[in-house]
DNA sequence: TAGATTGTTAATCGATTAACAATC
DNA sequence: TAGATTGTTAATCGATTAACAATC
C-alpha cells in the first residue's frame, strides 16, 4: 500500500495542475491500474475523507499525501559517489522541484574531489558527517559500484542520516532504525527480460510484424 | 518471487567470484534478508535442484538464473531521452559488464541531437524505429521528463521493441504484450520519507546521539 | 427523489512461513 | 551412522477484491 502512496500523489498534483477538482476512486484506479476497490481502501487509511456521489477533493488529497509524503517541507540528501549516476541524479531537475534539497556529493576518489557538479563541488568522505550534521540531512543516497555499497551504507549511517536510497548494484544491511529502499535499474532490467522471456520469446522477432500471432 | 530472482543471481555470482562452490538456503537468506523457507520455495519452482546436506551448486544455480534472465546472452536496448540520467546510463559501465549492449540514444532536442555520449551520438526520434528493427532491439529505455513520458512509450512500442524500462516521474500504460517495469527514482524517495517518518520522527534530530532512544 | 460513490465488512486470493519426511 | 539440508505440504498471514449498506 504504502508504494502505492507516491503515485497517487503524483497523479493527483497533475490533476490539481489540470484544474480538476474531484476525482473518483473509479477513476484513480483506471489512471493508475487498479481497482476502484483498492483505491478506496487505501485512501480510507489517510487522514482525509471522500464525498459520496463527488468522490475525493484533489486539494485536500494532494495536501493529506504531500505531508505524508514529506512533500509539505524540503528534505535534505547527500549522494555519494560522483560517477555518472550520481551526478545526474544532482544535476536532475526534478529533484528539486519535488522539494528536496542536494547539500552535498562526495566521492572517495581524490581525483574527482574539488570538481564540480552544477552548482556543488565534490568533497572527500572524510567531510560527510560534518555535512550531515551540519545541515541535519535525512537521507543518503548511495550511487557508488556494487563493491563499496555497504562500507558507503555504513558510513552514511554512521554520519546519522535518517534513511538510504541504494542506487548500488547490491543489496544493503541495515539496522531497523534505519529504513533503505532500494532503487532496482539492473535489477529491474533483469526482471524485463524476464517477463519478456515469459509473455513469449517468439514474439517480435520478426520486429514489425505484430499482429499474426 | 520474480523480484526475487534478480537479487539471487547477483549474489550467486559474487559467491561464485569469491570461489565459493555450494551455498544453503539458509546462509543465502541470511545474507538477502529471507527466511531459508522463502528461498527454497523459489529455488524450487527453477529447473534445477540442490543436494540435501551440501546445499545449492553455485555453478548450477548462477547458469540456471543467467539463462532465465537473460544473462546468458547480449540484450539490447535504447536510450530515450539525452538528458542527465539518459547519458548516465549510457555511459554506465556496469550495464556493458552485466550483458546489456546499448544500441542508440534519442532525443526529440534537435540541439543535442548529433553530440556523443560516449561512443554513441545523440539521435533523432525518426531515426528510432529503423534502428529498434535493424539491430532487433529488445528492450526501450524511457529517461524522459513525465510529461513526455506516454508519448515515448508509445513510439517505443510501435518501433517495435518488447518491454520498456520506465525512468520517469509518471506511470506507463502499455498493452498486456509489452511488459513495462518502473524504475522509482522519485516515488522511491517519498517512499524513504514515509518511512522515516514512520519509524519515528524525532529520531535523530540531535544527529549523532543513537542510543537514547 | 434517484443514482452515483463512498467506507467498510467479509470473502478470496496469493504469498510467506512453519514443519517435517526424505535423503545425502 | 547421525545430522544437516532439501523439497513439499499444510498453515498462516496479509493484501486484494467483491459486495453492499450508508449517504450525499
């Protein structure tokens, strides 16, 4: 349920941005694929109530879920690692417009350290928990090889960040206290072909051709 | 138990790396955080099988997931999109080491459209589905703001290829043939916010004091 | 009012876990 | 042999869905 709570938000702030101001759970649940059934047994765990025959106010939703979502105030994160992902994650626009704040990059290779990236310059992991501290960050974003995942993990905790999004190519172990999520890209690649493999490998390979199954 | 497999694999081959030739089903739990029960069950739907007391052949096991992955051969994707995460990925280094060959990047900017990226250059969107057919590409990257997002997968699908991984901030529709799965960049980091919030927002505001709770 | 839509209860479904006989 | 570990069945758990009375 609780994945299910970003995308709810983001669907209802474009319904906000469009001007529209109630939505049915029938008509979440098209949008985002589910059924009207989920929709509204998940939305009646939220701190907010629809309208018979209207359904739900996109105002008060977007507000209820931005709040839950840590959405309603700017959430500070460090990156580590300065490669090609962790750059394009700080460089990434939409980062900021969703409300967080980048305070920092670091990267263990004194090579890169002192180099920009945007407006920030990359810093030695020696300063990070002065800046986590400093600046009281919640999250570490961990976008370093698969090898150094859980050294940069534990340092991160170490530092006192609140919470990891592992970019890493490897799981991490972490306390309870300490919540990580894991962003799956290889992963999920695997997982595509996979479900490429299963809905039929045959199919498509005469690429073009679709229909004579 | 798909989610799974992909994290099964990586483990198994960095066992195998390590040298390592048999592992149970309890150590492999241990370390993917699982109970041995959850992994035998999985391990047991594949088409191949442990030795009671000994375990599972790392050998067996890590060609058994490569083959049912993909791994067992080169896979082939496009990049849409030359932004900042469309040119990371490019230039990733772990993607060409884990059996994935990126065949084109594309980008509807007729300013960035001829730059490299790497060994790549920067193409237009017409140019698409000739290549998704000539080189028989399986697999389309979407690294496009949201709003764009639909439209891609659109043209993706009719050029022809068979699953789409999505890196935009938006959900996909896709008919049932074509698989889509959603990398979370953004969703992913509400998510953490939820949980740290969850797991008690006090927690660590004075960074560095761990224990009182 | 009539009808659409919520909130919630109960039923279903699937996934996880426990337990244990088989076996190396 | 004794003991560790698999494969599988059955039990549990949680999440999804169906159904429907309440209500605007």
């Amino acid at each position: 349920m609780v994945r299910r709570l970003p995308r709810y938000y983001a669907h209802v702030q474009s319904l906000r941005a469009g001007g529209i101001e109630w939505i049915s759970s029938k008509s979440l649940a098209e949008h985002l694929e589910l059924t009207s059934s989920t929709v509204r047994q998940d939305l009646s765990h939220l701190d907010f109530s629809g309208i018979s025959k209207r359904g739900y106010s996109t105002q008060v939703m977007e507000q209820t879920l931005a709040q839950l979502l840590g959405a309603d105030e700017e959430i500070r994160l460090v990156i580590v690692g300065a490669g090609n992902l962790g750059r394009a994650l700080a460089l990434h626009g939409e980062f900021t417009l969703g409300g967080f704040r980048i305070c920092g990059i670091f990267d263990s290779d004194p090579k890169v350290v002192g180099r920009k990236v945007g407006r920030l310059e990359i810093r030695a992991m020696d300063d990070l928990p002065s800046v986590v501290q400093g600046e009281r960050v919640q999250i570490g974003v961990i976008a370093v090889p698969a090898a150094s995942g859980q050294e940069v993990a534990d340092r991160l905790i170490l530092s006192g960040v609140l919470g990891l999004l592992n970019l890493a190519f490897t799981h991490i172990l972490s306390p309870k206290t300490v919540p990580v999520i894991d962003v799956r890209i290889l992963a999920s690649l695997r997982e595509l072909c996979y479900a490429i493999r299963a809905s039929g490998p045959l199919r498509g390979i005469a690429a073009g051709l679709r229909s004579p199954g």
